[in-house]
C-alpha cells in the first residue's frame, strides 16, 4: 500500500468518527505516538513483533473493503454491552 493509500483510508476512517469525544482521543493517541517517535528516535513500527505487523497489515487491507466496514452505532452498541460485564 502507498503512503497515499494508507492517508486516504487514515482520512475515511477518521470520516467516520461522528463522536467527539471518541475522535478526541484518537487524536490525543496520534500526538502521543507522535511525540514517543521523536523522543525515541525510532519508529513504533520497528518495535511491533512480525505477528503483529501481519495483523495490522491484514486490518488495513481489510478495511479497503466497505463490506468490512461495521457502522459506528453498532460498534459502540457492542461495546457498551461488552464494557457492563
């Protein structure tokens, strides 16, 4: 996948987003991953094991298919259930 693939489905996903507080938090992890690279001098990448980078790429890949794709209400329906237990 391009660069300008994985930022167009970045941006779609993201899109997607219609809470604010959700999407405040992606942001607020984003920043953090952000600022721990530039201190760290190394990619978050290179500190994945190969397993969990087939699974990020297996994700992504995924998510380029709307199919995949579960609408937000049911996700966030899911969890609430999922967060009761």
């Amino acid at each position: 996948m391009t660069q300008l693939e994985i930022k167009t489905n970045f941006h779609k996903l993201i899109d997607e987003i219609d809470d604010q507080k959700e999407l405040a938090k992606l942001y607020e992890y984003f920043i953090a991953l952000k600022q721990n690279f530039e201190k760290s001098g190394s990619d978050w990448w290179d500190e994945l094991t190969d397993a969990q980078k087939a699974d990020l790429d297996l994700a992504l890949k995924e998510c380029e298919d709307e199919s995949n794709l579960i609408p937000h209400e049911q996700v966030m329906e899911e969890a609430k259930k999922w967060l009761k237990k």
